[in-house]
C-alpha cells in the first residue's frame, strides 16, 4: 500500500497540475496521512502543522472521538436536503445557541456563505425596520471575508478585489481600531458593520475592546447591525470560546466555520430573534447545509472545544507561545513585529512571507502566510507546551537560512 502511494506521488502531481485549476502554489510533495499535530508525506517525513488546514483542524488529525462518530453516522442518513427535519442539526443548533448570545442558527457549507447569508440578512433586516435606503455595509482595512461576490465586496485587500470588480456595491472601508473613522462612515444607509475580533488573513491584527464596545454603541445609536466574523478566530482559537468574550460586546449577528466540523465543510450565522424575525421561509437557503453526518461530528467538536478545562488550556498555551516567540523570534533580524492572542499569531517579517513558508518546508514546519509580509501561526489547538517548542525552534532555524540565503 504504501509503495503504490510512492510509485503514484509524481503522477498526483501532474495530474493536479494539467487538471485542477491553478489558483495556489502547492508544495511538491504529497500529504497522504496525519496524527496529532503531525502531517506526513509520501515519503513518511514528517511536518509540525502550525496551519492546522487554515485553522480548521481544532482537534488535530486522527482524533478517535471523530473517526468513530464518522464510522457511526456513515452508517445512517448522509443527505436528505433541507427540505425534511433531522435530528442532529437540531441538536447542533441548540448547542450553539446555549453557547452563545445567539436566538437562531443558519446553517451553510463554508465562511464564505456565511458571510453571504450575514450580508443578505442584514439588508432584510434594515428593509424591514427601516426602509429601502438603508442598504450599505462599513467594513475595515485589511479585512478578509471571503472570496464571492459579496463577501469579496467587505474584503478590503485590493488584489483580491480588483480582477473582479465591479462588486456589489455600498460598502465603506475605515481603518481598523478607528473609531473616529468609523463614526463618519456609518451614515443612515448604512444597515450593518462588519469586523473580524482577530483579522487572520489580514495579518493578524487584534482588535481593542474599546473599539468593539464602540462599534457596539455607534450601531445602536444609529440602527445599524453589528456583524462579527468569527471564522478564524472563534470556537477556541483566541482562548475563549468566542474571540469578542474579552470585549464584554455581543453582535447581532455572527460568521461561522472553519473548525466546526472538524474539517467537514460547515458554516454557520448566528443571530438574535430580532433579526430572525424578519427572514421568512424562501429568503434562503442551502441544499446540502447541515447534513446529519456533518452535524453529528460538528456536536462532538463544540463539547470538546467548549469546556473550561479545554479552554483554559488554549489559553495557557497561547501565552506560553506568545512568552517564547516574544523571547526567542522577536529578537531576529528579519522580524518586525509579533502579536497574538490564544493560538493564532502573526511574525511580521522584512521579507516576503511566502519565502519563510518555503523555507519551513525543510525543517519539517507547515506555516501560512497572512498577507505580504506576515507568516500565521495556527496550530491545532491540542498542540502540547513541548511541541510548541519544537514549533519556535523550527521557526527560528527557519528564519536563520532565509537571512542567510539573503545575504549569500
């Protein structure tokens, strides 16, 4: 079995290359299994995943409690469209609503669509209570929020924009952490304001509680919905189930995704009743959004992810993490700049990202890049204190070739 997946490598390879769109740069070697916090090639090497599937693989690979679930629901109802009840988006949707400000759950396939859904909500929403004026959005400097059209149009970085442009229209770009800007920007058409807690894509930047408990203040002040985009950063990530739990704020609506299906593809919005209120049946939906197997295997990702004890861990770690690259990456030459929160950190860097992702490739390290100059950290977050040494030894090592190879 194991040569036949050797003999194979080259042949994946081209053909992904003369098949598959090209829209990423893949290394050339092949994952073909994982364990832990460990990936594998087809020649049994093995890398500390610090990307964790872009922060998606919370429980890390090969998890027992997961792989049985799958066995178990693989035996009963995969599909049946959302035109008949289940019982385990139910259950799946009360599990979240108990865990969270929301009253309602809308279930969908990825980030994207949630933020879609959010968007489409939020327009009904204003429609309803406010009239047809009130139509645009106000999101933030170097936000992401996805990639179709009107998740595109909230997702403030230029080269992901333009090749596509015109996109929807009405949205206004502030600066991150601005309150003042964001105080003019938000005008009577303005029907909601969207903001990641922790920007991912964008470089790993935090925001400030007094900026959320600002936002939170001018959109009631000015009948506008307070979106929260929580894909990357939610269920755990920042240490706290929530990433906005630190602010003391609560949205109106949030995204989901990312790891809450334990690598399954599973987006969610959640939302108070008032905004519940205003959708009716035929103002959207999805067909193959919250199927019984992907809802039973996201049920036993929340309640591992959602206790105290699961939780408090994240968050020991994330500040053991952040002491050692504070100690030992911060100091290099090549670094700028390190920030974070729980476990997902950027190193800013005064070279390209992409050419430390490469580098990390021979030392054994997965890392993701987070704009131009920012390498992301987002290990899975069963990572233990000593493999996250092993992750900033890795790192620094890494770091030391790409200086070297600068000057050489």
């Amino acid at each position: 079995m194991r040569e036949t997946i050797h003999t194979s490598v080259p042949e994946a390879i081209a053909l992904e290359r003369r098949y598959v769109l090209q829209t990423y740069r893949r290394p050339d070697f092949v994952l073909v299994r994982g364990e832990g916090v460990r990936l594998f090639d087809e020649k049994g090497r093995a890398y500390l995943d610090a990307v964790a599937g872009i922060a998606v693989n919370a429980l890390g690979y090969g998890d027992p409690e997961i792989v049985a679930t799958l066995r178990t629901a693989a035996e009963g109802l995969i599909h049946v469209s959302n035109l008949y009840h289940t019982e385990p988006q139910a259950r799946l949707a009360q599990a979240l609503v108990e865990c969270s400000f929301a009253d309602r759950v809308f279930f969908c396939n990825s980030g994207t669509e949630a933020v879609e859904a959010a968007l489409k909500f939020a327009r009904k929403y204003a429609r309803e209570r406010y009239g047809a004026h009130k139509t645009q959005f106000v999101a933030f400097t170097n936000s992401f929020h996805g990639r179709t059209m009107g998740a595109l149009s909230t997702t403030a970085t230029e080269k992901y924009r333009i090749p596509f442009e015109p996109l929807v229209p009405g949205v206004h770009f502030v600066p991150f952490n601005n309150l003042r800007a964001t105080e003019e920007a938000i005008t009577d058409h303005v029907c909601a304001v969207l903001v990641e807690p922790i920007q991912g894509e964008g470089g790993v930047h935090l925001a400030t509680a007094e900026f959320l408990q600002g936002l939170r203040a001018l959109c009631n002040e000015r009948g506008a919905l307070l979106i929260f985009d929580e894909i990357q950063c939610g269920l755990g990530r920042s240490g706290t189930l929530w990433a906005h739990e630190s602010s003391g704020v609560t949205p109106d609506l949030m995204t989901l995704a990312k790891p809450l299906a334990g690598g399954l593809p599973m987006g969610a919005v959640l939302m108070t009743q008032a905004v519940a209120d205003v959708i009716a049946p035929g103002d959207h939906g999805s067909t193959f959004a919250a199927g019984p197997l992907i809802c039973q295997v996201a049920q036993v990702v929340l309640r591992r992810i959602n206790s105290r004890p699961f939780l408090a861990e994240v968050q020991a770690k994330g500040e053991y993490l952040g002491t050692h690259l504070n100690q030992h990456v911060r100091p290099h030459r090549l670094v700028r700049d390190v920030r974070g929160r729980g476990l997902i950190w950027g190193i800013e860097c005064n070279t390209e990202a992409l050419t430390v992702v490469n580098a990390a490739y021979r030392h054994g390290l997965l890392v993701c890049a987070a704009g131009t100059h920012v390498v992301r950290l987002l290990p899975p977050l069963i990572i233990t204190r000593a493999e996250i040494d092993e992750m900033v030894d890795k790192l620094v090592a890494t770091l030391e070739d790409v200086a070297q190879e600068m000057v050489a």
